[in-house]
C-alpha cells in the first residue's frame, strides 16, 4: 500500500515524488494538467508560460531531470524603461542614459545618504544603500508596482543578493560612460528548445504516480485522512502539500482561533498576465525589461519568442505582460482595464499594435508571498501548527517563502528525502 500523499503536481509536489519514488507516492493535482506556476499553454502557433519564465538552479537532481529537455541558455541582459529612456539593469550602476541634473541628483544624495540608521523595514534598507534621489525616483516605484507595498511596510529577509550594492566608483563609472557589461546576479538561463517551460518538467510524468482533476478539500489529521471535492477519501502515513499555506489551514477542523487569525494576516500579490501575439519577427529587441512609469500597470514584460523561437511561429513573436496587484487592496484592478492598460503601455512603450493578433488575458492568484512585518510573525504561528499536525510544507506557497523554482522543487525533493529515509524505504 502507498503511504506517502502529496497535494499538489508543480515541482514541489513533483520534487518530492521523485524522492519518495512512484511505488509509494501519490500526487494529487486540482488542475487537468502538472506544473502549477512552471506550466505553459498555447494560443494557436503560440506558446506562453503560467508565470514561470526561465531555469537557472544549478541543484544535481533537478538538473539531472531538466537537462534531459534540449534546451538554450541565455545570458541575461534585462533593461528598464523610465520615462522613454532604456536603463541597463541595475538602474544604480547605470545611470548613463539619464539627463544630467538627474544624474547629479543620484550622486549628490548617494553620497549624502545616512549611514548610521536602523535598518526596520525595506524604505530604511533602500536609502542606506541608495540615498533619497534614487530611492524615490526608482525603488520605491517598482515596489510598489511590483509588491503592492510601500517599502515601510516591508520586512528586508527576502532581499539577498536580488538587489544590486553599489558603491561610489560603481555608481560614477555607471553615469560617465555606458557599461558595456551587463550585470546581474544569475549568470546563465535556461529555457526548453520547445514545448515552453513545462518540458523540463516532463520526465518526472513517468517517474511519478499522478492524480489530476484531485482537489483536496478537507484533512484529518488525527486519522490522517484526505477528502476530496469528488467525495473520494484516502488515508496517509505521509502527507506533503504544496497548497498555499492559508489555504491549508482552511482546510482542517477544528484550527485554533490564534491560527486562524494569524492565517489571515498573510499577504500575497496575484498577477494578470496579458500574453500577446505579433503578425511580424522580433516584436522586441529586450528578452525582459521593466518598467517604472506609473501609468503603464505593468512592472515586468518578457518576449517569449526570444526565450525559444519555437514559441511562436516564423515570421510572427510575443510578449507576455505581468500586472501584479492585491486581491484585498486592488479592487479597481480588473482584467477588462489591464486589458486596455495593455493596449496604451504597448504603444506608449513603441510596440506595433496594428500587428497584434490576439491578447490573452489570465490571472494567477499567487504570483509573490509578500514580505511584511505582520506576516512574518504570523508565519511562524500557521507553519509551527501544521508541521505539529505532520503536514511537511514544500514549495513556495506552503512554505510562504520566496523560492525560485529550483528552490521549490529542492524544498520537495529534500523533506520528502529526510523523511522516507527517516521512515525506511
Ligand atoms: C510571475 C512569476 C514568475 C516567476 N519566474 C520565475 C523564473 O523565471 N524562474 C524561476 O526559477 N522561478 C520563477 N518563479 C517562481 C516559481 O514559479 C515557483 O517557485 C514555483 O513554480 C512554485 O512551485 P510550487 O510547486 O511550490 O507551487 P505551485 O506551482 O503553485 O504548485 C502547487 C500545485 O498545487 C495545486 N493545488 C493547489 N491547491 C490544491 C488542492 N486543494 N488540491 C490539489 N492540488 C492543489 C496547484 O494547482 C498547483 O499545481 C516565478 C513565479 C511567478 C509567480
């Protein structure tokens, strides 16, 4: 009989089926299809990623799964666009292209910026590594674009090497001449040859037993039992669930109020992700930029027919447009007006919109765990009590963490492995 259940086919769900092996193993899935956030759909000739856009972890087992897709590696050389100026990445270190009484600005208060105060949220992180100019003008639009917070209001744990440091020489050898480098804190990217980013994850179908069309809707941990939306019931000796971790407390009887509440406290961004078709090759020259400008909704914007040639047809190419917003905040966020946001900020951005063929829109509920004060003691308080119960949390929703996709899939992959071997194989 198998003993290990695991909620969830994206690659958490998956990494940790790999490592519990298919004799023992079942993965339940709510959708018709695996990959979660890493799936991919088409749209004629045209194929676009749910979320996802390119592999860079370089953990032995997944690589060893990954690498069996053909794929290509792109260097990565993302821009900004600021008020029609093209930034290299970061905006710190490459301040060239600016007019010159902004570049002065930068300078002058990266240099006067304070250096002797308590680093409390992301704001005090962002002007003691920026100064005031470039904090205003840059951070703290992104941040909210991007995060749908003020940077007070954020905690700093998620920052790591994601932001670029700089110092004074960095900065001035950035505005005086162009950098011909680019500079960020991936080297190499991968991406499948074809078939979108959901062909990395096709070995792992025949290496696990998958249930799709599964929802698990209720868990019993007393008697380790699972209900499904089908009325199906299963028994567990192990269970590991990707579902987001608010989610999951919704899910069992009898959650402590102090749980409940705390659950509630939890902060995420969704994203509408407006995906787009060209009747012409090379629709953009930048395979990712973002974008600062407060009118335009969007903060990110990919052009998934240079991420493969294969995603579209010949002759034709894509972009594929991410507005991130909150679901509690953002009432006035609709897909009807990014829809029409996204016609404005295409031409406002130089797109050809006489050549669109299609626009797609779609919304993924769970885009970014967002990083605040009250979450984060909050997350201690849900996670302690499910992990009390034995429900081991993978991946980046149930764990509420910031994971690429790598570390989603190493989340699974390694709690699943600790504990088979724990329990004997
Ligand atoms: C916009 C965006 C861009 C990103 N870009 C990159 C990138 O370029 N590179 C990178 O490495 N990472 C990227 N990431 C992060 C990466 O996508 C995630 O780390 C990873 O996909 C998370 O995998 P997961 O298995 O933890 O969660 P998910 O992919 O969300 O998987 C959870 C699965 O559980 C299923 N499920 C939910 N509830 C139930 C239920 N009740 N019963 C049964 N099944 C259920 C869901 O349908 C889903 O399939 C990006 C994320 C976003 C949002």
């Amino acid at each position: 009989m198998k003993d290990v259940v695991i909620l969830g086919a994206g690659v958490a769900g998956l990494g940790a089926a790999l490592a519990a092996g298919k004799e023992r193993a079942t993965v339940f899935e709510r959708k018709n299809h695996i990959g979660g956030t890493c799936s991919s759909f088409k749209i004629g000739g045209f194929t676009f990623d749910t979320g996802i856009h390119l592999s860079f972890g370089d953990n032995k087992v997944l690589r060893s799964i990954f690498d069996q897709t053909p794929y290509s590696t792109h260097v990565p050389m993302p821009y900004n666009y600021f008020s029609g100026i093209w930034i290299k990445h970061p905006v710190q270190s490459n301040l060239y292209p600016l007019p010159l009484e902004m570049k002065i600005a930068a300078i002058k208060d990266f240099v006067q910026r304070p250096s002797d105060i308590a680093i409390n949220s992301y704001a005090d992180w962002l002007l003691f590594q920026y100064g005031e100019y470039l904090t205003r003008t840059f951070h703290d639009v992104y941040t909210r674009k991007y995060w749908r917070k003020d940077p007070c209001e954020m905690t700093t744990d998620w920052i790591g090497n994601r932001m670029k440091q700089v110092d004074l020489e960095e900065i001035l050898s950035g505005a005086l001449a162009e950098k011909k480098e680019h500079e960020y804190y991936i080297n190499e990217m991968r991406y499948p040859k074809s078939g979108g980013f959901a062909a990395f994850l096709e070995p792992l179908k025949d290496l696990t037993d998958i249930h799709l069309e599964k929802k698990a809707v209720q868990i019993d941990p007393m008697r380790k039992l699972l209900a499904f939306s089908d009325g199906d019931k299963v028994g567990y000796d192990q269970l590991f669930c990707s579902v987001p971790m608010p989610e999951i407390v919704g899910m069992i009887e009898g959650t402590p109020e102090k749980v409940r509440s705390a659950a509630e406290a939890f902060a995420c961004t969704s994203v509408c992700l407006v995906s787009v078709g060209f009747d012409l090759p090379d629709v953009s020259e930048y395979l990712w930029f973002y974008v600062y400008d407060e009118d335009i909704l969007f903060s990110r914007i990919y052009s998934p027919s240079i991420q493969a040639a294969s995603n579209a047809p010949v002759n034709k190419s894509s972009l594929q447009m991410e507005c991130y917003f909150s679901k509690e905040s953002d009432p006035d966020i609709t897909q009807d007006l990014v829809k029409e946001n996204a016609f404005y900020s295409m031409k406002k951005l130089g797109f050809p919109v006489d050549s669109i063929m299609f626009v797609d829109v779609r919304i993924l509920d769970y885009a970014n765990v967002t990083f605040t004060h009250p979450t984060a003691k909050a997350r201690k308080v849900v996670s302690d009590y499910l992990e009390s119960l034995g429900i081991n949390l993978i991946g980046r929703y149930a764990e509420w963490r910031y994971l690429w996709s790598n570390q989603s899939f190493v989340s699974g992959y390694d709690k699943a492995l600790r504990t088979v071997n724990r329990y004997g194989s």
